[in-house]
C-alpha cells in the first residue's frame, strides 16, 4: 500500500468528515466584505443626506469590524470547523441593519414622533450584546449534545417566556400586540428568545418520542393516523399557540412556533401526515381567532384592502393605520434599482419604520434589486442552516438545526410577507436588519448554536476504532 | 431523517421564492402605478422639490414659487405663488401643497415640475453637472388686456358670471374670466391658514361657489343668444335662402301640438318678419317655429357642428353643452330659442360666435400655446385645428350682416365701437321653477377690422341678483362687457 491514499476508495460517509479544510480564512475575508460593504453605504448615506462623510463612519467601521474581529477570532479557537458562511452573512445583515437605522435616524419626521433619532448607536449596543452572547454560546456550550439535558427545563422556561407579556404590570401593549415586557426602560420580546428555547425543547423531546410518534399509527385513507395519546402533544403546543394569539394578539409568533413544531415533528417522524395535520389546525386556528378577535381581524381587513385602510386613517377613524399601504407606495416608488440610499420617504411610514416595517426602507431605497439580494442572503442562512442539519451526526443536532433554520425562515417569510401585502401584518421583525435588542441579541444566539452544531457536524471524525483487517494500512499512515 | 430534511430545504426555498416573487410583482410589475398613486405623497413632494415652472401670459409669468417657510417638519421645500390670483385662477387653477393641483397646473405638472419624459435627457444631463432639476413653462395664448377687461367688468356688476373671448381664426383663449373667483395663493401652502381659506372657499361654506370655473365648467341656458345656432341651421338646411326674405312666421304662434303660446318679450314686429328683422328684435315666435319646421334632427346636427353634446378640451376639460336629443315638437321649438333642456358652457357660446366671424369654419379652441424647456426652448407648440365647418361662408356671412345689424340698430347697441364692425347678439335666459330666479343676461359678438380679419369673439353671462329684475337684459348687463374686452383685444393688436 502506498502512503498516497486514494480516496475514491474510501467509504464516502467519511470521506467528507476527514480532512475537511476548516475554511476559516475563507470566513475571514467574506468578512472583510460584511465590514466593508456597510461601511460604504454609511458613507453613502451620509453623503446623500448631509453632502458629507459622516463623521461617525470611522468609529462605526472600526466598532462592527471590531465585533465581527472578535467572532470570527472566537469561532477560529472554539468552532474551527464551523460553517464559513453563516458569521459573514449575520454580519452584513447585522450591519447594513444599523445604516439604514441610522438613516431612519436623521428624518425630522421620525425624529418629530420620536420613532428615531438615538436609535442606531442603541442597535450597535445591541449588537455588541448580541455577539457576546454568541461568543459566551460558542465559550460554553462545547457540545451542543449538552442542552439535550435541558428538555424539560427548557419546555417550562420556553412557556414562562411566552406567557410573561401577559402578567399584569410587565407586560406592555404595544400598537395592539402583547408580546413585549418592560424591565427597567427596557422593552424586551420575551418571544424571540422562547423561539431557541421551544427548539431546544421540542428537539429534546420529539428525539425520545419519535419512534412512538412514528411507527404506532394506523393507516386510514393514504395517511398514517398517529394514536390518539401521540396527538396529545401537537394539540397542547396547538393550544399554546392558539393561547398566544388570543391573548397576545400576535399572529405571526403563534404561526412561527406552531410551524416549527410541525416541521420538527415532520423531520423526526418523516410522516407526512403531520404536515397535513399541522395546515389543517393553523389554517382552522388562523380563521377561528381572525374571524372574532378585533385586532387580528382588523389586520386581516388592512391586508385586503390597504387602501380603505390607509383612507379610514386618513379620515381619522381610531384604530386604522395607514402603514401597509405606506409600505406599498415605499416599495413601488423604489422601483428596479432604488431611489439610493438616503434619499427615498419611507419615514411616511412613522410607526415602527425602523423596526417592523424596515425592509420597506430597503424596497425603496436598493430598490428590487437590493431585496432580492437581501432576501438571498436569509436564503443562504437558512441553506446553511439546513445543510448544517443534514451534516449533523445525532439527531437531536439535526432536530435543533432544523427547528432554529425552520424558524429562522418562518420568520423571514412572515415578516416580509407581511410588509410586502403578501400575508396579514404581524408584529414581528426581520432577523438582524430591524430595530430592536431583543431580535438581534436573540439572533446572534442563535446563530451561535448553528455553528456550533456545524462544528460539531464537520469536525473530523475521531479516528476509526482500530480495525484488524486493516491493520497493515495503518502502519503506513504517516 | 435526511429525506425530510430535504423536504424542508425545499420548502424553505420555496417560501423565499414566493417572497421574491411578490417583491417582483410589487417593485416591478405595479412599481409604476404605486409610484405615481395621486395618494402617495412622494407625487407631492417631488411636486414641490424644486421651484415649479411658470405659467406664462403674454411674456410674463402669472405663477411664481417661493421657498415654504419650514417649521421642520414641512418636507415640501416650495411653494406655488400667483399675481392676480382671482383674476387668473380659471386659467392656471390652483396647485396646494395641501389641497392638491387641478386645471393647467394639474394637466402640464409633469412640464412644470420637470418630470415629464421628454426632459428626461436635460434632467439625466442636470444630475451629471450637478445642477437642480428645473421645471419647464406652459405658455399660454391668453392676452392680459382682454382678461383685466373680463374680470373687472364682471367685477363691477357684481354678480355670478363669466366671459370667454377666443381668436376665431385660431382658436385661441384669449380671456376666460370667472366670477366670483378665488385667490389660489390663499391655501397653496399647508399650514393652519392655509386649511382655514381652503375651507372658506368650499361650496358648503360659501354658497358663491367661488372655486366654480364658471367659463368652463358651468352651463347656462343660452337663451336667445342661441337664436344665432338655429338662424345657421335654417341657412344650412336651405329653408330660407336669405336674411332678407320674410319668413313664414304667424303672430301669436302656437306651439306645435299644444294650445300655448309662444310669447315674444313686448309688442315686437315678429309677423312674418325677415330672419334679419326678427334677430334684430330677437322674435322667440320667428325663431320657435324655425326650430319646429326643421325639426330636432336638423337642429341636433347643426347644434352639434357647433360644439354641443360634447366636452372641450382645452386641454382643461370643459363641461359639455347641452342640446337635447331626444324631444317632441313643442320642446324643438322652445330649444331653438335657449330654452327647455338647452344649455351652454360660456365657451361654447364664443365658439358660436367666432364660427360665424371665421367664416363658417369652428376652430379647436385651446389656451396652451406652447411648453418650454426650463431654458425656455420650444418642447411642445399646440397649432391651431379645425373642430367643424357649422356654416358655409357664404351663409356665414349671411349670419354677419345679420349680427351687425342686431348691434348697429338693434338689441346690442351697447357694443359699438367706432371705426370696428360688431356683429352680436344678445340673450336673456329665464331660469328657476316658474322662471322665478333672476334671469342669466347674455351677450356674445365678434369684431371685424376694416381690412376684413375678425381678431376676437366674446361670450359675456352675468347673474345679477342684486339687480331689478327688469333692467337685466343682454344688452344692458353683458354687452358693455364684451365691448370692453373686444376693445382691449383690438388695442393690443395696434
């Protein structure tokens, strides 16, 4: 046998495992683009609204190629074999967040309704915090197996995170929705962070009960019926999410985490029936409370008809909001390639233009052509994610990956949806980009737990128990 | 568990594909119409982004723009200002910052702000040598004189009323006076102020209706200035052959298939009378029973070669005159006299009036002469159109010799003018349940120069509430008016 291993003769489960490049130089200079792209459109910025550099951009550049510095430094010590794509992709999401924050900072208009004007060095605060979580994720969880632990603790804190916006004198009810907490100034969307928590939760429980889930069911008409005590759970986080939508008038939450418990229990019991199942509950859920909750139904009315909406607003008729159409009349007047940045009217939106409705910004002022790339780039998270998931060796890895990138999507689609006219608005922001310390924080977090789970999903495998027939190849092995 | 993860991936996909597909359909697809929605106050904003263009009246520009005072928070950077804005505003309309734009302010808004498409090259050339976008002028074919004359003289009787004077051998506007009229620099900004005056001038708040373009917009009962529509269509139809030739007219006439009588105003000699004759006097039998032996068919034809049944676009969109078509014999013959369900824009009764004097031959009438450049090069020039030939000339001058006979020692002796020959007519339209409001006085007329060219033709109507109901007649009322802006139309040609 020669020293030259040839690796087509090698089993092909392994051959992606041992010797795989780390690619951490790879991650490092697409990082050096995240850093830089959002430098120039800062500048950009600064540029077309005040006709000079502005004078943050040094300390800007320096402070998120500083964090970005950081992660990337702690990814290379605790994740080298981490996915090169994922820290890169956060980032220039994360960064090009905080331009048009700072944007939506300089109109009067904004300033006048105090929906912005401090906002951008807040984010950057934000996302200091958030990539120090990522750090202390990537420090502390070694092995992401560890939270399997945590299942049950996990289910109650996911439910106390969920259920904190409605105890009286915490919870804060922001433009019709309950989803926020107030703690010392400090809003805070306990939902975001209930997101990781319920994956690490349904993970852990849906690796043990899967089997039971999977094989004790009947076939009826074409589909396999679980039994009736399996239904038990996905009626009881039905119920949770149907509980969250009545109470905290939230719809895009309760879709998000209903839709990523249908998607992990699909992947952990590979029954389509679930799925089946899952559109059937939400789509009868959806209706029920849209059809006698007063503030959901008026979202619903808003989406049919933006425009009585934006007219009844403008009449003075409480209670309507003329963001949606805003928000259309934002993406239109953006047009193929944009107005350029800074010089578009998206702060007509007034409320929550910098948070919920801050792709609207985006659609005006890169145009088509900028929300096409964005959106590819929450694409190519979520691939990463998936791919993640598929590389992942233990299923509860695999459970989690999905669960968080299932989410991740769900998320994506529900609040762009929602801006776009393409779903009912709901009260949630676009992961990294929007406003808000919760999301971002939360976001970093779980990102954190993907590349850990890359790293553990990439990592060489540990060498092969040794093997006596193949003893002799061994020893040559230098 | 590979195969569903792959499901999933796919699923994913999929949902961004639908969102790059809704984002297609809203960015490109609608992109235009959401763009330019009259709702999207980025339309305003760019409206007002620059110092709009001007509207020009001969040479000088009516318009202005100023910087808005900003508190701010106004994101319209200028503001519409206007000279003489009550006296102008049935031409130029209003442009609000508030309130919106409406007439040639709305119509040309792409010249004026500069956003039309055929500045899109100077603009693209602007941005790269980083000059201000500028809007371009929309000059107009009015004449300043004419239009003082017109507002003043509906200005001093006081009453609802409007004047429109036209170069019959173009087309032209040259005066469209409306009155009462507003200032549209009152509420062109968008403050408190503004909204107050805005509100004030309001039909529900001011029963004058000052924003009402009465020129334009407004249909009167022609009365028996129409009698001048009815005498073309008994010339055309052949039915007498001259204006001298005694008409087959009994006294008292009853109206067709009925036992009412149609009156004449006073002991006039209506029997038998010439069409010369019974113009001159303004014989509702004569004419009547014109109407009635042509029938509603000849008379529909010819009311509409005149401009009837139909919108005007000037390009400011008029409202359209009214000659009924469906009707009996009775309801003929008192249309054929102004009355029953006809009605007239006073645009519509000048271009009677400048179709007789331009020979038979009805010009397009329009008030846009041409569009400029920011840098006043000619983009657009508007040429003058036929609209219709209502009359021969030889039956149009028939027509002349009788309007010059209705002013020379008839109705209209209020309009002579020395060493100019004035053809008209005058009219007095009873309106109201049972004729009990106050009458509508017309006039309209031409003036012919002596080298045979006919420079203007006036439509002239006044309501005068205040007056005492029997004063009110064409002659008296309206026709010192067209003789003024005739007179100001001839100067100005010196």
């Amino acid at each position: 046998m020669s020293s030259t291993t040839n690796p087509s003769t090698h089993h092909t489960s392994t051959i992606g495992a041992i010797g795989a490049p780390s690619r951490r130089n790879t991650e490092l200079a697409l990082l050096v683009f995240a850093v830089v792209i959002p430098v120039f459109a800062y500048a950009n910025v600064g540029l077309a609204i005040n006709n000079q550099v502005p004078s943050g951009l040094l300390s800007y550049g320096l402070g998120l190629g500083l964090l970005a510095g950081v992660a990337h430094l702690v990814v290379r010590k605790f994740a080298p074999y981490a996915d090169p794509l994922l820290l890169p992709l956060a980032t220039l999401l994360n960064g090009l967040g905080l331009v048009v924050i700072w944007r939506l900072d300089q109109s009067k208009l904004l300033q006048s309704i105090k929906q912005a004007g401090t906002a951008a060095p807040r984010q950057l605060l934000y996302t200091a915090m958030g990539i120090a979580l990522f750090i202390v994720v990537l420090i502390f969880l070694k092995d992401h197996r560890v939270l399997q632990r945590y299942t049950y603790i996990s289910m109650v804190g996911a439910l106390v995170l969920l259920l904190l916006p409605l105890v009286p004198g915490l919870g804060a009810n922001i433009y019709g929705a309950k989803i926020w907490i107030s703690v010392a100034g400090f809003s805070i969307q306990p939902g975001e962070f209930a997101k990781i928590v319920l994956a690490i939760f349904f993970a852990g429980y849906l690796m043990v009960k899967r089997d039971a889930l999977a094989l004790a069911s009947r076939r009826f008409m074409g589909l396999y019926l679980p039994r009736g005590r399996d239904l038990g759970p996905i009626l009881v986080v039905w119920f949770i999410s149907i509980l969250i939508l009545v109470f905290e008038t939230d719809l895009g939450t309760s879709l998000l985490f209903f839709g990523m418990f249908v998607i992990m229990l699909y992947v952990a019991t590979e029954r389509t029936s679930w799925i089946v199942f899952g559109l059937l509950m939400s789509a009868a859920g959806a209706v029920g409370v849209a059809s006698f909750e007063p503030h959901v139904k008026m979202r619903v009315q808003a989406w049919l008809d933006p425009m009585k909406e934006y007219t009844l607003s403008q009449a003075g008729v409480g209670g309507h909001s003329e963001q949606s159409m805003q928000a259309l009349w934002a993406f239109g007047s953006g047009g193929t390639l944009g107005s350029g940045l800074g010089q578009g009217h998206s702060d007509l939106i007034r409320f929550a233009a910098n948070s919920d409705f801050i792709l609207a910004t985006f659609g005006e002022e890169l145009g088509l052509a900028g929300i096409m790339a964005l959106l590819l780039i929450y694409g190519l998270i979520v691939e990463r994610g998936v791919r993640t998931a598929l590389a992942a060796r233990d299923p509860f890895g695999k459970l989690l990956a999905i669960g968080l990138s299932g989410a991740f999507a769900l998320q994506v689609f529900v609040v762009s949806g929602g801006v776009m006219g393409l779903i009912p608005l709901t009260g949630m922001t676009m992961p990294f980009v929007a406003y808000g310390g919760s999301s971002v924080i939360a976001n970093w977090a779980l990102v954190g737990i993907l590349i850990r789970i890359s790293d553990t999903a990439r990592r060489p495998a540990p060498a092969p128990a040794s093997n006596p027939d193949a003893e002799m190849t061994q020893v040559v092995r230098p | 568990m590979n195969k569903p993860l792959r499901r999933i991936a796919i699923f994913c996909g999929l949902l961004v594909l639908t969102l790059l597909i809704r984002d297609n359909w809203l960015q490109y697809v609608k992109a235009d119409s959401l763009k330019n929605d009259d709702k999207n106050r980025r339309v305003t904003i760019a409206r007002y982004s620059t110092p709009r263009g001007d509207i020009i009246v001969g040479g000088s520009p009516v318009t202005g723009s100023t910087e808005t005072k900003s508190n701010g928070l106004n994101d319209l950077k200028y503001k519409r200002t206007y000279k003489d804005g009550p006296m102008w505003a049935p031409v130029t309309g209003y442009a609000s910052q508030a309130f919106g734009a409406n007439q040639l302010e709305n119509i040309e808004d792409g010249i004026l702000t500069g956003n039309d498409d055929r500045l899109f090259f100077r603009n693209t050339l602007d941005m790269i040598t980083g000059k201000p976008k500028q809007g371009g002028n929309v000059v107009t074919t009015l004449n300043a004189a004419a239009q003082k004359a017109a507002y003043n003289g509906l200005k001093e009787t006081g009453g609802k009323g409007a004047a429109v004077a036209l170069d019959p051998s173009t087309g032209k506007i040259l005066a469209l006076a409306s009155y009462p009229s507003y200032d549209p620099s009152s509420f062109a900004g968008a403050s408190n102020t503004d909204a107050e005056a805005w509100k004030k001038l309001q039909k529900n708040a001011n029963p004058a209706d000052p924003m009402l373009n009465r020129a334009l917009r407004e249909t009167y009962p022609p009365g028996s200035t129409f009698k001048v529509v009815t005498a073309a269509a008994a010339l055309e139809n052949g039915l007498y052959k001259s204006a001298d030739e005694a008409t087959d007219s009994p006294l008292p006439y009853t109206l067709p298939d009925t036992h009412t009588e149609l009156k004449n105003e006073g002991d006039i000699p209506c029997k038998n009378a010439t069409m010369r004759e019974a113009l001159r006097v303004s014989c509702n039998t004569v004419f009547g029973k014109i109407g009635a032996d042509l029938g509603k068919d000849k008379m529909l034809t010819e009311a509409k070669k005149f401009g009837f049944d139909a919108e005007q676009y000037t390009p400011v969109r008029t409202a359209s005159s009214n000659f009924p078509e469906e009707m009996n014999r009775p309801s003929t013959a008192l249309s054929s006299i102004g009355q029953f369900e006809t009605a007239a824009t006073p645009l519509q009764m000048a271009m009677v009036a400048s179709a007789v004097a331009n020979d038979g031959k009805l010009m397009k009438p329009y008030m846009v002469d041409m569009l400029q450049t920011p840098n006043l090069d000619p983009l657009e020039k508007t040429e003058p159109q036929e609209l219709s030939r209502p009359l021969s000339a030889q039956n149009a001058q028939i027509l002349q010799s009788m309007m010059e006979t209705v002013v020379k020692d008839g109705t209209g002796k209020n309009a002579q003018i020395p060493n100019v020959t004035v053809g008209g007519k005058t009219g007095t339209a009873q309106h109201g349940v049972a004729n009990s409001a106050n009458p509508y006085a017309w006039f309209i007329s031409y003036a012919k120069l002596p080298d045979g060219s006919s420079p203007v033709a006036v439509a002239v109507v006044v309501e005068d509430e205040n007056a005492n109901r029997d004063d009110i007649s064409g002659g008296g009322l309206a026709a010192p008016i067209a003789k003024s802006v005739m007179e100001a139309v001839i100067n100005s040609k010196k």
